[in-house]
C-alpha cells in the first residue's frame, strides 16, 4: 500500500522534467507545483491491516447489518469446530444471540457462542481475538475451515466500532485450572489487542456460586463444561429469517457436520436442537507441504530466502511435497542452475529460472489422504435429518489436484420436496394453520411448505378461489378443505427451482450462488437428461435439493469474504462428474417412479373402458351386464400382469432389485414425508416461527 | 336371436324398449344379426380369456385401388385390428362397441336419427370417472364410419343420416316418402335434398331435363337458379355445399344410371375442387366401400379452368395465391391413379400450379353479374369443351 502511494508520487514530480525535455508545456499553470516532495511525504505513513479492514469492512463480509450477524455466528462457530475437531472432540456448539437494549433506537445484538473445544491457553487469548492475521491455519496446507486468521478478530473489530463494546472471551483448559476471562479491544492503528479487564492481565473466574455471579455481572453467559471457550460480541446487526440468514446457516452447517451438535437459542428466544447423527469425528486431515505446481515466483522467493537448507536440492526436497532428489536435480538441469549451488546465492533471475523449470518438469500429483470428505453415507444421513425428500443419493468422487492443491468434490441429492404440499394430511394441515402466525395465506403456505414460491402459493390459492391477502387464521373447515384439494391437485414440480447448498470444508458458502463454480457447474450440466425440466443454462426445476461441498487444504475462494469458489477447469471437472452420478440415480429412480404411474394409468384405463363395454355387449346380445364384465376384468388382469414385467424403457424385462441404484441411495416411502413434516412441526414446540426454517430447504 | 334380445332387452334398459315395432325388414335383420356377430366375438373371446379384438377395413388411400375397368375407387381388403387391451385402441374399441349398441337401439325402434343425434345419444361420462365417452362430435363421426365398413351396412341401414346440405332444382318431378315434388316449382330456394335418397324414400316419376349441372356451393346455385338456367337449358340443377355429402352424391348417382341424364360439374379451379370433381366421378377413399352406388365415371369437368383468367378476360384482382397446402394438395390429386394417366388433366393441374393462383367460380361475376349463366357455361356446354 505504502509503495503504491509513493510511486503515484514519483509520477507526478516527473511532470516538469518532461518538459524540459524539449516538450514546450501548453499552459504555465502545469508548471507550478501543488506540493513538493517533502511535504508530500508527510502524509505518507504506513497502514495497518486492521486500519484497511475496517475501511474496507465488506471484504470480510460485514457489508451490511444483517450480513455482520451472521458472519460473526460463522465465523465463531467455524473456529469452534476447527479447535474442537483439530484436538479430537466431538464438538457440541451453543449458539445464543439476544437482543440487546441501547438508547438510540438502533438494532443490537449480542452473539454468545460457546464450544467445547480444548479451550485456549490465556496468553495466546488475546491475540487470537484481538489480532488481525494472526492464526495457526496459514502457514500450513491442511483442510480446514478457517485460513487467514482473519474472521473472528475482524467481527470484534466490526463489534467494537459499532457498540463500543469489548469482545468477551472466556475459556477453560481443564477441570483443574479455572476459567479465565478477557475483554479485549484491538487497537486498529497498531493491529494489538488491548486487554481492558484486570489491569491487562485478565481476570480469573473461580468455580462454584462465585464465579456464576461474576459472569453475570460482566453479562455473559457459561454452560458449565470442563473445558471450552465463549466468545460474546455485541454488534449493530439485524436479525432476519430466509435466506442468508443465521438460521440457513446453522441447519447447513448441521448437514455438512453430521457430527456436530448445536444448541440454537433465536433472538425470539426459540430453541432449536441439531443433534449429531455421527458419533465418530472424521479423520483427522493431515498437514502437506506445498506441491511446487501450487507456487507463484514470489512465494518462491520468498520460500528461498526464509529456508535453512544450504543447498537449492535440498530446499526444493525438504519444502515441497513430491520432489525426490531426482526430481529436484531434473529441475536444476532444466533451469541451469547447479544442484549444489547455495540457496542464498539465488538471486531473482535464477529464481525466475528455477520456477519456470518446474512449470516445465513432470512431477507426480500431490498425495491427496490429507482431505476428508464427508463421506456419502453421513451425506445421505446428514440430507436425511434435514431436508425432507423422497429420493436420496450421494457420490463422493476420488481426489483430484488443481494448482498442486489436492481436492475432493461430494455431492449429495435429495429428490420429492412437493411432496410436503402434496400428501398433507387434513389433520396436519389444521394444525399448521393453528400454528401459524403468517399475516396471509399466501404467506403461509410459502413459508410452511417447502418448495412453494409465491409463484405456486399464488397457483394454490386461485385453485381454491379464496383471496390472496385472507388470514389463514379466518379460515373455516370448509375453506380448508377447499384448500387441501387444490394442494392436491396444483401441479407444483414446474414451480420450484433446485435448491443448492454449497460447502467449502464443510463451511456453508451462502452468498454469491451466481459467481460461484458450483452453481455455474451445476446450470451448465443437463439435467433433462435425468428426467427434470431445465431451460438452457438454468437450475433445474423441481422438488430438489443439491448439496455440493468441496473439500481442499486450500478453497479457492474469490473474495476474502469466503462466499464463491473460483473456477478453475479440473475443479468444474469433478464437480460435474460428481453431479452425473448423483444425477444417474436420481434418472433412474425417476424413470421407475413415471413408469410405475404409468403402469398404473394403463391398467385403470382398460378397467375405465371395460364397464362401457360390457354395457354395450349386454345392450346387443342381452347377455348379462355383470357376467361379461367380470370376464372381461380377468383378461385384462392377465394382459396388465404381463404388462408388469414387459415395460421398460430399453423393453427390457425390468429386475425389481434395489441393487440397481448401486450403493449410497436412501429412498423414503413417500407417507413417511409426511409424519417428517409433522414431527417438524411438533419439535418447535408449538412456535409457528420455526416452520419458516422448513423452507429454507 | 333378435327375439332374444328383444326379451333381455327390456329387462336391462325399460326405457329404450317402450315402444315395440312390427315385424323387421330383411334388410333390418341383415343388419341385426351383423351387430348380433360383433357382440358374440366379444362374449366368446372374453370366454376363452383372450383380448377381443374386431378387424375394421382400412380407410385410406393405402387400401383402395382404381378398378380401370369400372372406372372408380374399390376398397382393398386390408383390415386394421382393433384390440381392447391396447392403450392406444381402448377408448375406440370402447366407442365402436357403444355405436354399434346405439344402432341396435335405433333398429329396434325403427327410428333414423342423425349422427349427431347418435352423438348425443351415446355421450355420458363414464362411470366414477371425469371422462367422456365421445369428447366431440369429431370423435364420433369416424367411429360410426368405422361401423359402417365393419359391419359392411350402409348408413341408412344403421338408421343413420347426415345433416342435410344440398339443394335442387329443374325440370323433374319426384315422390318424396308419398309426397309428389314439382322441382320446377320450388322457388328461391330449391327441393333440399334428404340424406337418404335411396328408392324407397324417393322415386322419379317424370323428367323433362336433358342434363344435370352440378355447381361447387350455394351461391353459385343461386345465379343459376334466379337466372332460370335450368328453365331455358332444360336441365336439373344441383349443388352440395362444398364437398357433396352422400345424399347428394347418390341422387346423382341415380340420376345419371336410372334417368340416363349426363352429369356436368362446375366447380372452383383449386385443388379442393379438383377433389370434389374426383369424388363424384370416381368415388372417395373414405367411402371406397360405396363407390359402387356412388360414383359416376362418366360425369364432365366443365370448368373453371386454369386458362380462364386469359380466355375470360377476367381482372388480375380475382387471383388467390396457392398456398403450400394447396400445391401439396394438387400434386397428391395429379398422382391419383385415375388421373395419372389423363394428359389434359395433368396439363390443367401443371397450368395451375404454374399461375400459381386459384380461381373461384364467383370469379366469372366480375366481367358480368350473369356472366356465368348467359355466356360461359353455355359456351362450354355448346362447344363440349371440358375434361373427363
């Protein structure tokens, strides 16, 4: 930044000796100098990271109030999961954020997240928190959430700015030493935490009925645990149900993590629980060094200048994965440098020389075992206990390397949304419209059912002929059952759009679906071949739910806020490799399901016909009505039997094995949909606003 | 057997049997037991557990054949097979099954009704469903005409007629059902000529006229008849609505075979046209089965003619350009096997394609109101300058 600013300078004194050159100056106001030298260098100074960010808040993600909220909740939560899986504990997360009262009338909130995680050695506390770019997940190339060490402390720069408050961090290491308590401001121009409570030193926080009292009078909260950390943030924020929202973002994370449990308190005071479905944590990633293709020139540099190794092979064997020492020497001949030359002597032409050298020599791909996927079985159960489906399938395809960086692409489908909408029963519905708090009918049937837009609600709703705005409070039993039939009979599939979920290292990416790989991969597949409607480069339609993670020790994001993956070929490769899988299945399941309706169709359509038959047969020859009918229902019993088996698509005699789905496919009868909605429904406890999560997915 | 049915009749459906008839014609018999077999395949199928099925002769172009020595259209004996256990014949192996019910009904009461009658008479929903039986009188007619071929009746046999269409005029007198009809003496608006023409409905009694000039439609007719054309040529006048129905076709027919009177059509100069020409000389492939009592080899093409715009001296403005249909349509009727090998005919469709336009025989009115009448087909009749 700094040099930037003095170039730009340099520029400007260069004018009047151009001039001089020989190049008469058009107007003698050019000549005349707005400042000098000197007193420009005055104003030039350095810029501290945390100064930038806090200018340039948006790169991080704190665009506007709502957005802050949730990237304060992401960005604690995803250090809590790092921490807590980094030492081998299965994590159980507390999420509570409250409002808090100020006298302007402005929106604030106070985000409390706790884990418990191995906790935090008190020393290194407040940098972690109080820091810009200071974290443990830089320096190294492992899978993990965080990377730059940047989020956390930046949310408490953004709390600090906008309330005024500290950030509160209390964290215990063992049931033997007490908890000890920061509150901590960063001193932006420095980019140091500034510890306020204890005289800079922090306070202890004895255990028992003392302690409790401290933490009430500093306005914090602890869930009693023998080893953790809460982190509390008072923010300007605003709280907002829908997309993009905490509550998305905590039922995402809830699927990726099907090892994670996280206890959800609203602003409202709502509770919700996600328990985890998996006992095990998944294997612990291994850390890798860099893979030579992965390295720019400067970083090489760089590399060369900080390295103890003595000779250029050495350095190259030691610091990169995948170079034996003939491979290092294949280098050094390629670039014409001597493999014993001194790694000090390097200079920038050799280095240039060197980096282009590994551009050009074959080096084997990166060891890829330091990823870990999710796995398609804790897909499906992960899909499972939050979208509600018919149909779901999951693929993880093997890794693969961009850049020298090793990745690995899971994707998981869920299949028959509508069929919420679609198999309600009477009693449900009475009792979701008793639960409901939606101003509007249209309203609720968005926000209750998922895959009802406004667009199908509005379908709904003229199919029963009842008004758009009417309360669903005011409904009789009889408008209800209107309401139920047309439910029924509205074609909803064409109205909805896929839903797609991405991750990143099993954080939920919900921001920029559009400039994001996935979303491009996913439009850019076709899915009609699957049996759903797509317009060209579009999301397919239907009740379908996608959920794309990549997993990488290093995501290419393109922003620091962290919310689109870049999109490099091989990661488009695999992503539409792994989509095609999943996409196969969920052709054949979809290709079985028309064709058993169809076989269905068949039958009641001679069934249809044959009454009339028989009727005219009796009408002509006086024959018996009945007799001849019942004749008839044994032929056509015996045809549609044969039918049965004959019709395939290929005309194939079709096996009615599960097997053919292959593994990882979990099919839901679809009546068990139902009870899902309704155990949903009941779960809230009662509270109608819940529901509203429902149609996040 | 239809004594039987008579008996099981009345105990399955009262109302349709209120009113017993006197003995039935043989020809009423003929059809009876037609109706008697179809039903029987279905009960004997059924019995032996096997899909029913019924063999309709083929209506189309693929299964008539020009007889060049009767000189008109024969129907082949290719059958389609109609299952009920196929999903794409099920609903009209249901609706054949209903028509034929709904003739027998007829019969049996000795009543004649309209197609359309019969339409309304076998629609109703089916049972515990939304669906119709017949969705539109479109759905209907082709079942009825399937009856027809399968049943080999004609359609006044099933006690069926078609709406009336068509008028005459001319010096002839006829018994209509008892009633004595002066075709001379009808007015403006001409003897409408009944569905079923057949000799025991109408019976010529006495004819002054020396041809029949068959006109395209209604108002050309009109001109003649205001005109008194068939009073000064001492001709019979006729027309049939655009395409000619049966009605019109057969009276024709009779005209020509029992009354020796030759037949002159004049009709548009566009492929429809042509094609009306081309039923009524040689019979059509819908209705090959009737061609027998139907066609008339020997009926003249009079006009219009591709050339009359030149020799007429008619005004560019009465030109209709031929569309894609219309030139599809007319290289279809120039391979027809009954005009392949006419040359004058193949030079008169080559010319119109050539003009690329059609002309109407309205188109006459506008060198003269009586243009027509006075001058052009007087003209043609004296110079005998038509096709055959």
């Amino acid at each position: 930044m700094t040099k930037k600013k003095v170039r730009v300078s340099r520029s400007r004194n260069s004018a009047p000796s151009q001039s001089e050159n020989g190049k008469a100056p058009k107007s003698p106001e050019r000549l005349r100098r707005r400042a000098t030298a000197e007193s420009m260098a005055a104003g030039q100074r350095d810029i501290s990271v945390s100064e930038f960010f806090a200018k340039n808040r948006h790169l991080l993600g704190f665009d506007n109030p709502r957005k802050a909220l949730l990237t304060t909740v992401k960005e604690a939560v995803d250090n809590a999961l790092d921490a807590c899986e980094e030492a081998g504990i299965l994590p159980e997360i507390w999420v509570h954020i409250q409002r808090t009262t100020n006298g302007n009338g402005q929106d604030r909130y106070k985000v409390g997240v706790q884990d418990n995680g191995p906790g935090i050695v008190a020393k290194q506390i407040p940098l972690i928190f109080g820091k810009l770019l200071y974290g443990s997940k830089f320096h190294r190339l492992r899978m993990s959430r965080g990377q730059q060490g940047i989020g956390i402390s930046a949310a408490g720069m953004y709390g600090l700015l906008t309330t005024g408050k500290p950030v509160k961090i209390m964290s215990k290491v063992s049931v033997r030493t007490p908890a000890h308590y920061y509150e901590i401001q960063i001193d932006t121009k420095r980019n140091l935490p500034e510890i306020i409570n204890g005289r800079g030193e922090g306070v202890d926080i004895p255990p028992g009925q003392k302690g409790a009292a401290t933490i009430e009078k500093h306005g914090i909260e602890w869930i009693e645990q023998d080893h953790g950390t809460r982190v509390t943030i008072e923010l300007e924020a605003k709280y907002q149900r829908g997309r993009g929202s905490v509550d998305e973002y905590l039922e995402q994370t809830a699927i990726a993590n099907p090892h994670v449990t996280i206890h959800y308190e609203d602003p409202e005071g709502n509770k919700r629980d996600y328990s985890r479905v998996a006992e095990v944590l998944p294997p612990e990633p291994k850390e890798i060094k860099p893979h030579p293709y992965g390295v720019e020139l400067g970083r090489l540099v760089g590399m060369l200048k900080e390295t103890k190794e003595p000779t250029i092979t050495q350095f190259l064997v030691k610091s990169f994965s995948r170079v034996s020492p003939s491979v290092a020497r294949r280098i050094c001949e390629e670039a014409g440098v001597s493999n014993r030359s001194s790694t000090k002597r390097i200079g920038r032409e050799e280095a240039d020389m060197v980096y282009q050298a590994i551009q050009k020599t074959k080096i084997s791909n990166p060891a890829t075992d330091c990823i870990c996927p999710i796995g398609e079985e804790l897909i499906l159960k992960g899909l499972h206990q939050v979208v509600p489906g018919e149909f779901f399938a999951a693929a993880t395809r093997p890794p693969s390397v961009y850049r020298g960086n090793p990745f690995q692409i899971e994707v998981g489908l869920a299949y028959g949304g509508t069929s919420t909408a679609h198999r309600v029963t009477r009693e449900t519905l009475c009792e979701l419209i008793d639960q409901t708090d939606a101003r509007t009918l249209r309203q609720f049937l968005s926000m209750t059912f998922d895959g009802i837009g406004p667009d199908a609600a509005d379908k709904i709703i003229k199919e029963a002929r009842m008004r758009t705005r009417i309360s669903p409070g005011k409904l009789k039993a009889k408008d209800i059952d209107h309401l139920l039939d047309a439910m029924q009979n509205v074609n909803l599939d064409d109205g909805q759009t896929m839903n797609v979920l991405r991750y990143a290292n099993r954080v939920p990416l919900q921001f920029q679906a559009g400039g994001c790989a996935i979303t491009q991969t996913i439009m850019q597949t076709n899915w009609r071949a699957y049996g759903l409607n797509q317009a060209r480069n579009q999301l397919p339609r239907g009740p379908i739910t996608v959920m794309v993670h990549m997993a990488s020790v290093w995501v290419p994001f393109t922003s620091e806020s962290k919310e689109a993956v870049a999109s490099y070929p091989e990661i488009q490769k695999e992503l539409r490799l792994g989509l095609q899988a999943v996409g196969r299945k969920l052709g054949m399941f979809l290709r079985r399901r028309r064709r058993v309706k169809h076989e269905g169709e068949r039958r009641n359509m001679f069934l249809r016909y044959l009454g009339e038959v028989a009727g005219a047969v009796s009408e002509i020859n006086g024959i018996d009505k009945q007799t001849i009918y019942d004749q008839l229902l044994l032929v056509a019993r015996r045809k549609t039997a044969e039918a049965d088996v004959k019709l395939d698509d290929r005309g194939r005699v079709v096996d009615e094995d599960e097997a053919e789905f292959g593994a990882n496919v979990l099919i839901v009868d679809p009546e068990d949909v139902n009870e899902q909605l309704l155990a949903r429904a009941k779960a809230s406890g009662g509270d109608p606003e819940t529901d509203e999560q429902k149609k996040l997915f | 057997m239809a004594k039987k049915t008579v008996r099981r009749k009345k105990m399955a459906a009262a109302p349709a049997a209120k009113k017993p008839r006197g003995p039935m014609s043989p020809r009423d018999q003929r059809t009876m037991d037609q109706l008697a077999g179809l039903a029987e395949s279905v009960i004997v199928a059924a019995d032996k557990r096997r899909d029913p099925h019924m063999d309709i002769p083929t209506r189309a172009l693929s299964n008539v054949r020009f007889n060049s020595a009767k000189r008109f259209i024969e129907m082949g004996n290719k059958t389609n097979r109609r299952h009920l256990f196929n999903l794409s014949q099920a609903k009209s192996f249901m609706q054949t099954m209903l028509v034929a019910s709904g003739t027998k009904q007829l019969i049996e009461q000795d009543k004649t009704t309209s197609i359309r009658g019969l339409y309304y008479l076998l629609k109703h929903s089916i049972e515990g469903t939304k669906e119709e039986t017949f969705a539109d009188q479109g759905e209907c007619d082709p079942v009825i005409e399937d009856t027809e071929v399968l049943l080999s009746a004609l359609r006044e046999e099933l006690h069926l007629y078609a709406q009336k269409k068509g008028d005459m005029v001319g010096e002839l007198i006829l018994e209509d059902r008892g009633d004595e009809i002066d075709c001379s003496r009808m007015g403006s608006g001409g003897y409408g000529i009944p569905s079923i023409v057949e000799p025991d409905v109408i019976r010529f009694k006495k004819c002054n006229a020396k041809f029949v000039l068959h006109v395209e439609k209604d108002t050309v007719w009109q001109r003649f008849n205001e005109d008194k054309f068939w009073r000064t040529h001492n001709c019979i006048l006729t027309h049939g609505g655009g395409q000619p129905p049966r009605g019109v076709r057969r009276l024709l027919h009779r005209l020509h075979t029992e009354l020796k009177l030759p037949i002159y059509c004049l009709l548009d100069n566009d492929p429809w046209g042509y094609y009306i020409y081309s039923v009524i000389k040689q019979g059509s492939i819908n209705l090959a089965f009737e061609s027998q009592r139907m066609a008339i080899p020997d009926a003249k093409y009079l006009g219009l003619r591709s050339i009359d715009l030149e020799r007429c001296g008619l005004s560019e403005s009465v030109k209709i350009n031929l569309n894609d249909t219309d030139r599809k349509r007319a290289k279809q009727i120039a391979n027809y096997p009954w005009f392949a090998k006419k040359k004058a005919w193949q030079k008169e469709i080559k010319q119109m394609l050539d003009n690329g336009f059609k002309l109407e025989v309205e188109a006459l009115i506008s060198r003269d109101i009586s243009y027509v009448t006075e001058e052009y087909t007087p003209a043609r009749l004296s110079e005998q300058d038509w096709l055959d």
